[in-house]
C-alpha cells in the first residue's frame, strides 16, 4: 500500500470522515472541499441518521463519488486506544467495501490523552494501515474478485507535522516489519522448521544489510547448549541458533541482545498436548519472528542502535528420540535443567540463549519475547502480553510505549520469593513450579536463573526507587507475548498472528 501526503482531498481516492458523536459535520478539514450539493447532501444525510461511535457508512455524493463516515466516540470519551482501533476500521472498511483509494486527516485521530507529538502520531497511524491492509493469502487461490486490498492512502494534516512524509514512511516500515513476522508466525510447521526458519533469517539479513550467522547442532554440541539440543532431540529437524547482528551505533556502544522464542511446533514432546490449542503452536516461533524484524525495522529505518537478535530454533515432538520428563540437561551456563514437563520447553531454549547473549555480548540489556505460558493468557486475558522486570524505569518506558502504539503490555511480579518454585531435586532448576498457580511468573523466575550472577555485589538496579535490592547482572526484561500471540475479534485485524512486540521493540529501541 502506498502512503503519501496530500494537500487536500485527491480526487480519485474517497475521503474518510471521521465523526464524533454530536459534532458538526461542517467542523471536519474535509468539508470545505466539497462541492456545495455534497455539502448539502452530507448534512441531510447526518441529520438522518446520526452517526454514533461504530458505525460506519458508504455514501455515494451527488457530485464527487463516494464517501466514507466512520463514527467515533464524542470529545471527551475518544481516547487514543480508539484512535488506533479507527485507524483500522478506515481499511477494514474500505476493503469490505471495494474500496482501493482513501484520503484521511491525521487531525482526526489525534485523541485528547494522546501525548506524542504530531510526527509520531502520522507514524502510528502509517503502521497501523498496514496492519489492518494485511491478510494471511498465501496458500488460498484468489477469489474470482481478487484480494481486497487498499492501494494508497492520502494523509494531509491541518496542523501538518514538520517530516509528515518522512513519518509516514517510518510508520509503514514498521507496519510491514509487523506484517511480515505475522506470514511467518502463520506459516504451517509443515513449512516452517528450523533451517527454513534460519534461511528466512539469512535472506532478510541480506536484504536490509545486517550479519545473520546460523548455529547448527555440532556447533551447540560444542558450546554446550544442552537445553536447545534436548528440547530439539524428538524432532527430524535439526535445532538452530540464528544470531542476527545490526550494528547501526557507535562501536563502543554495547549491543541490546533481543532474545526470542523459536519453536517452529510446539507438540508439547513426550508431555504431548491435548487437542485444543496445538492446532495453533506453529505460532511458538512468535518471538523469534518478533525479534528478527524488529532487528529488520531498525536496519532498514538506520537507527542508530546496536542491536542483536538471538533465536533459538527448534521443534518440540514426542517420538522416540524426544528427551524425557525426568531428564537432566546440562546448559550453555553450567546449570542444570529438571525436565518435569517436556511441554515447557520455550524456557528451556531461551536459558541458553540468555547465556548466550552475556558470553558472547557484553549487553546493555537483554529482552527476552516469548509465547512461554498459557498462564499468562488466564492471568490477562489476550489483550496485553505479560512483563516481567526489576527495573522500574524499563517497565514503565515499555508501558508507555506499549500503549502509545497499541503493542501492550502489563507488568507481573518478579519477586525471590517465587525461586523456590524452580528449585530442582536432582537437577538446579527445574522448569515447571511445584504448584498449579501463577504459571507465567514461575516461566519468568526460572529464566531469571539464567541471568542473575549471584557472586557478584547488590547494586543499584531499581533506578526509579533508587532501591539496592538485586543481584541482576544484567538488566533484564521478560516479556511473555502468549496472551497477543493471535488476533481477536474487535482488533479489526486478520485472524491469525496479531504481530505482537515488534513495534513495542522498535519504538523502544529508537529512543532507548
Ligand atoms: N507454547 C506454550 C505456551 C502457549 C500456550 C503459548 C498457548 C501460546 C498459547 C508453552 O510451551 C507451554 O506449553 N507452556 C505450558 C507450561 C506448563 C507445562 C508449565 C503451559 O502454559 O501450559
Ligand atoms: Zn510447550
Ligand atoms: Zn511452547
């Protein structure tokens, strides 16, 4: 899709108007562009049936062709969480509509809690187009009427941002470094295995100029990553590392290592999972995805960053090769893992990654996405990932982040008290807690294992509290993007994968 500024209403492609409930259709920027029959015809038309928020009109104007009417809340009640959903609904709209052209207002969507500035808004708005213009095609033949897609969109601004194209073009990389994570989450384990997955690593590297190295079993054999070797054991496919490396900072900078999840399948291994739900875990590898184009976004938007993504691949199948609940495995960091349930396997991939990035990196920080817990889907639901941390000001940047760009997250405790869940009998750690509650923060205090040094002094971590109480090496963000894996009704996206975390990382990573 094309995204350009425009001056005013083009001709050819249907204005959007966006419609507060009780406000004056004469007040909106595209008004005055009307013809004087239009305007009349607009005016009787609103008088007649009042637009109220959600609905959502195709009106043919007397003499200009089409129009859209999109109703949204009144003034006060339009928050920016709205403003993303409208921003959705213009292309949802347009497309069910057959609709290949739109011209819209930025002004419309400013909310009144929207606290960025006009630039970052026309980026957002930029992203989210894209996402709502997507849709999973690949391995459907074309309806005889094509696909339903916008072609371009008019953005002008009243209030215009001083780079509007410029921002435009920056929200549409994003939109399609999203986009494309969500075909590679959708692609079928049938077609997705760990070196189609690293293939797909080293070709975007290629495209947008950054290093990608791919590990294969004797090289983790050497290192000693025992975990993503023993979670990989039961499948035909040998497991993966794919280190992907964009140095867009200074050299002296240290990296930010992004760590994802790569479970092409996730069958749950000899722990085999029951039928619901396993249909869906060839989108386990969602993190991988979401690391490997963010790291692909800022590349391509030049950021200067140092950034590395790091994912271990590989397929969780029960067969008679699969490890064992019961075994023991050696990791990359000497530990031990006590394999009580080969079902949480994603943990146990992502110890030897994090061991990875702080052998091998000297990280300024380490974040961690990972679709790791279905407990963290019934602690909140599917509309904000899970985020675990023990540094306040990070949480609190996400936060906000998060809900700027519509990528949320919400915290949950990350407290000693809860280590006691993942003390092993035989082994160091073991990777399910000994209860049945709070499954999401036992996933994030056994990786917590693997990054904390207990040798090393208390010092000050928790800058917003200004507090001495950690013993973290390394400072140290887990997020569990289960719960925003897929799509739900009301996101006005396609069903499947929701893309979640790229744009929370990329719009971190631009200002971190
Ligand atoms: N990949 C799953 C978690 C998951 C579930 C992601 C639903 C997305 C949607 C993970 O590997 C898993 O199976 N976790 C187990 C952990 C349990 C065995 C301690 C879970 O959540 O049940
Ligand atoms: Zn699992
Ligand atoms: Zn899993």
């Amino acid at each position: 899709m094309e995204i350009s500024v425009a001056r005013k209403v083009v001709r050819e492609a249907v204005p959007v108007f966006l419609l507060r409930e009780r406000e004056q259709l004469e007040a909106h920027p595209f008004f005055k562009f009307l013809s004087a029959p239009d305007r009349q015809f607009l005016q009787a038309f609103q008088k007649k049936s009042p637009l109220k928020d959600t609905h959502s009109h195709l009106v043919f104007l007397p003499s200009s062709g089409e129009a859209i009417l999109l109703g949204i809340s009144e003034r006060k009640k339009f928050t920016h969480r709205k403003a993303l959903l409208a921003m959705r609904r213009a292309i949802a709209f347009a497309r069910r509509e057959r609709v290949k052209q739109l011209s819209l207002s930025l002004d419309d969507f400013r909310a009144g809690d929207f606290r960025g500035t006009p630039d970052e808004l026309a980026e957002i708005l930029a992203t989210e187009l894209e996402l709502a213009n997507f849709e999973f095609t690949q391995y459907k033949a074309p309806p005889p009427e094509g696909w339903q897609f916008v072609e371009r969109v008019f953005v002008s601004a009243k209030h215009r941002p001083k780079n509007l194209a410029k921002s435009l073009a920056v929200g549409k990389t994003i939109g399609e470094e999203i986009n494309r994570a969500r075909s590679l989450a959708n692609t079928p384990a049938g077609d997705l295995h760990p070196s189609s997955f690293s293939r797909e690593a080293q070709a975007l590297g290629k495209q947008y100029g950054f290093a990608v190295k791919v590990l294969g079993r004797a090289h983790m054999e050497k290192l000693g990553m025992g975990g993503i070797l023993g979670v990989g054991k039961g499948s035909a496919h040998e497991p993966k590392f794919v280190i992907a490396e964009y140095w867009g900072g200074k050299g002296s900078d240290s990296p930010v290592v992004l760590v994802g999840k790569g479970v092409t399948f996730d069958a749950g291994g000899l722990n085999l999972k029951p039928e619901s739900g396993i249909y869906e875990m060839h989108m386990d590898m969602s993190g991988g995805a979401a690391v490997l184009h963010a790291v692909a976004a800022l590349a391509r938007l030049k950021v200067k960053v140092n950034a590395v993504a790091l994912v271990p691949v590989a397929e969780n199948m029960p067969s008679g090769s699969s490890y064992h609940p019961g075994d023991l495995l050696r990791t990359m960091s000497g530990k031990t893992i006590e394999v009580l349930n080969t079902d949480a396997e994603g943990r146990i991939i992502l110890a030897d990654g994090l061991t990875y990035a702080q052998k091998f990196y000297k990280p300024r920080l380490v974040v961690d996405v990972a679709t790791l817990t279905g407990a963290a889907m019934a602690a909140l639901g599917q509309r904000a990932s899970a985020i675990f941390t023990r540094d306040r000001r990070l949480e609190n940047q996400l936060r906000t982040i998060g809900e700027q760009v519509g990528d949320f997250v919400w915290p949950l405790p990350l407290w000693e008290e809860y280590e006691d869940e993942v003390k092993g009998t035989f082994g160091d750690v073991a990777n399910v807690g000994k209860t049945r509650y709070g499954g999401a923060i036992t996933g994030a205090v056994f990786l917590w294992q693997f990054v904390k040094n207990e040798t090393r002094d208390m010092r000050p971590f928790d800058a917003a509290q200004g507090k001495q109480e950690t013993r973290d090496d390394v400072p140290w963000v887990h997020i569990d993007i289960a719960p925003r894996m897929t799509s739900i009704e009301g996101d006005f996206l396609a069903k499947g994968s929701a893309g979640p975390a790229v744009a929370l990382l990329v719009h971190f990573l631009r200002k971190y």
